[in-house]
C-alpha cells in the first residue's frame, strides 16, 4: 500500500500530458536521485522510480495523474512534508502548461 497517493485531473491532450511525464521523469533522477524506467502503454504511460528510502509509480492517461510512493521506515516521517512537495511541483508544471 503507498505512503502517499496524488491525483491530478488534466486538460492536456496525449502529447503534452506525456511530455509532462517525462518532464516529471528528469527532475525525479536529476534532483532526487532516482532511477527511472519509462514504460509507454496502450492509453496509458507508467514512470515507475527507485531509490533507496522511496519507490512508486507515475502513472499518466488522457484524463488525470496519478502517484503512488512507499516510504521507507526513516522518510515515513517526513510524509506530509515530501507529499506536500510533490504536490506543489505537480500543480506548478501543470499550472506553467495550462
């Protein structure tokens, strides 16, 4: 079961809910150091992440975001902090394309 879960109604077409995607993707390895695979799908794109401390998926449709992180037992204390983050990074890239 995840920590946290974030969901995300967009107005995007396919294209550019993707490319938000990926933008998600780059700063996920570049600024908190995890490794990510993207797995491109039929209506539907996962970014499933890795790193000590924290694991989940992203994943994307034609409609809405949606993340799953599970936190390791030390950043389990920091839960409301680190979903508050990537809440506020989520609205903003959203925001910055809508």
């Amino acid at each position: 079961m995840a920590d946290i879960e974030i969901q995300r109604a967009h107005g995007l077409d396919w294209a550019g809910a993707q490319a938000l995607a990926q933008a998600w993707r780059a700063q996920a390895e570049s600024d908190w150091g995890m490794t990510c695979t993207h797995t491109p799908g039929e209506g539907e794109d996962r970014v499933t992440f890795d790193r000590p401390g924290a694991q989940g998926v992203l994943r994307v449709d034609a409609m809405q975001f949606e993340l799953q992180v599970t936190l390791g037992f030390l950043l389990r204390a920091y839960k409301s902090q680190i979903a508050e983050k990537i809440s506020r990074n989520l609205d903003e890239a959203l925001a910055s394309l809508g």
